[in-house]
C-alpha cells in the first residue's frame, strides 16, 4: 500500500471533501482524486461516497482511518525519537481506564508523571473492559487498565490488584417499592432476589457474575441494563434498584453518603484490575515509569482502605501462561 496514497485518504477522510484536503496538500484535485481511485481499487472496495457537500466514509472506509491514524501516529513517535538526543524521560504514552477507576486513579497518577517525567505526554483515554482490550490490540492504546481481561496470547497481563464486588444500595431513608435490606454482608443469592440495575455484555462487571452463577446459582436476570456506572448509581440513589460494583467505584458516594455499599459473601464476588499491554510491538520507554506510578498509587489506595480488600500481586500473564 502506498503511503502517499494513503496519506492522501486519511486527509480526505479528516477534512470531509476532496477539495478542503486538494488545498490543505497543495495537490491538484484529480491528482488526488486519481490516488484515493488507485487506492480502492488496490483493495477492491469502495472507501469514500462523494455527496454534494463534501464525502462519507463507508464502513471499509472508517476502518481504514483507523489503521491509518495508527500507521502515521507510529511514524511520527519514530520519528521523535530518532531525533531525541535521549529516550528516557520523552515521548507519549495513551492510557486507557475504565470509568470508576479512571476518575479515582488519573488526577493523583497525572500529577506525578508530570512531576517525574515533565517532558514526556500522557494521553487518557475512558472506555469500559471490552474497549479498552480492542484498543490495545489495535494498537490504539500503549497500555490499559482492565478489570478481569481475558487471557489472549497477543496480550501481555500483569494483575495489580484484587477487590471484593459491593452490592450498592440507596442511602436510608430513600423512597423504594422493593425490600430494601439492612446494612450488613448479603449472600450472592438474597443479591439477586433484588431488583438489580446492570450492563448488557460483554461488560466485564456482567461477565463476572455470570462466571459466578454458572457455578450452580440461578442465573441473573436484571430488573434494568444500564450501560454507565454514573448513571446506574444515580437510579440506585432514587431507589429504582441496586447494583453490583467494585468498592473503589462506591467509596466516594458512601462516604458521601449518597449510597450504601454492602459486601457480598457466600460466595464472595472478586473482580481483579490488570494492566494490559500488547505483546509484539515497538517499546515504548515511558511503559515502565507510567506502569510504575500507576502501581504505587493503587498500592497506597489500598492501605487507606479506599480499594476495599485489595491485595497487590506482581506477576505478568499472557497466553497460555494465564490459568484460570
């Protein structure tokens, strides 16, 4: 594949027209309508539906930017640091986290990369379990956050830390047509007799609790499916149900007291948070000092008891090394 003619598609595509991106090149436009022509017909299908107010991506079309957005950012990083004097303490890094985590963690681990590498860029993005292990594998993320990630052998794992799953309830007091249980532990199955709100699949919280029931429980079956951890707490604070989440994700509403988060036992829920990283690809020299912070920080949130239960581990995952 040509890159020029690439280069010239991601430009079309970016822009929204032929002529912005004939004009931002400074490329005469059938020379660069003939390129992104030469373009599909070496991949033999079609990328861009010309409209009278500029082009539309195809579903081929939108994949292919992707790819390409990833090719040209590779370049570029490479090019960086070829010109570096020195690698260490430069570059970017993109960070993927999951919404809770995400909000908990990110300020305190922002805060002492830019303190500890004040020429290097750290880039966050938010996306829940099943994304977040996409971009990683799409190279659209250096690293990722992940509760409960599968064990793929393009991947590499390191378990950081394990968490007891809450069941998340109204505060007292709150208005509900359902038996709101008192304070205290609740057995997985008086958790289930409740009108619980949870994600569809493949969330990992979902995939969990199936995992669990298919050990001879009944299977769940949800009053509501809710696919946002903000918006899940909020209709539990108005007393429309409960949810099943990591204490980290309820810490600061049940201090708050917005909520009530009650552990579950018989059988416990454990949910364990990885760092998920691509197995073959370019080193990035800031993996290790960002993979270090993000350590550190989740370690001290376990001794203030804020990650409820957690318990540090050391070792990497990947393949077929992955039991269990």
């Amino acid at each position: 594949m040509d890159l020029r003619a690439l280069r010239y598609f991601l430009s079309v595509a970016q822009l929204g027209g032929i002529t912005r991106a004939a004009q931002a090149l400074n490329v005469a436009q059938p020379a660069l309508s003939r390129q992104i022509r030469k373009l599909e017909e070496e991949l033999g299908v079609t990328l861009l539906v010309r409209r009278p107010r500029g082009v539309e991506l195809t579903p081929a079309g939108a994949r292919l930017l992707e790819r390409a957005e990833a090719v040209f950012r590779s370049l570029r990083e490479t090019a960086e640091e070829l010109r570096s004097d020195t690698l260490a303490g430069t570059g970017r890094l993109s960070l993927g986290v999951p919404p809770a985590m995400g909000v908990m963690l990110v300020p305190e681990v922002m805060r002492r990369f830019r303190a500890t590498l004040p020429r290097a860029a750290l880039h966050v993005r938010e996306g829940v379990g099943h994304w977040l292990v996409e971009w990683v594998l799409e190279q659209r993320v250096d690293l990722a956050l992940v509760h409960n990630p599968p064990r793929l052998p393009e991947l590499e794992v390191e378990p950081l830390i394990v968490e007891r799953m809450v069941l998340v309830l109204p505060p007292a007091g709150t208005p509900a047509d359902w038996p709101v249980p008192p304070a205290g532990e609740i057995s997985l199955a008086q958790a289930l007799q409740l009108p619980l709100i949870l994600p569809t699949h493949p969330h990992t919280n979902r995939l969990l609790l199936d995992s669990a029931l298919a050990r001879g429980m009944q299977p769940v079956r949800p009053a509501m499916e809710v696919d946002s951890v903000s918006i899940t707490k909020a209709m539990v604070g108005a007393g429309l149900g409960a949810t099943i989440l990591t204490h980290a994700a309820v810490h600061a509403d049940a201090l708050a007291g917005r909520l009530r988060a009650s552990p579950i036992g018989r059988p416990p829920l454990i949910s364990s948070l990885a760092l998920v990283r691509l197995r073959r690809r370019a080193a990035n020299l800031l993996l290790e000092p960002t993979g270090a912070l993000i350590r550190e920080t989740l370690s001290r949130f376990a001794r203030e008891g804020i990650l409820h239960g957690a318990l540090a581990t050391s070792h990497v995952l990947g393949g077929s090394e992955a039991k269990g």
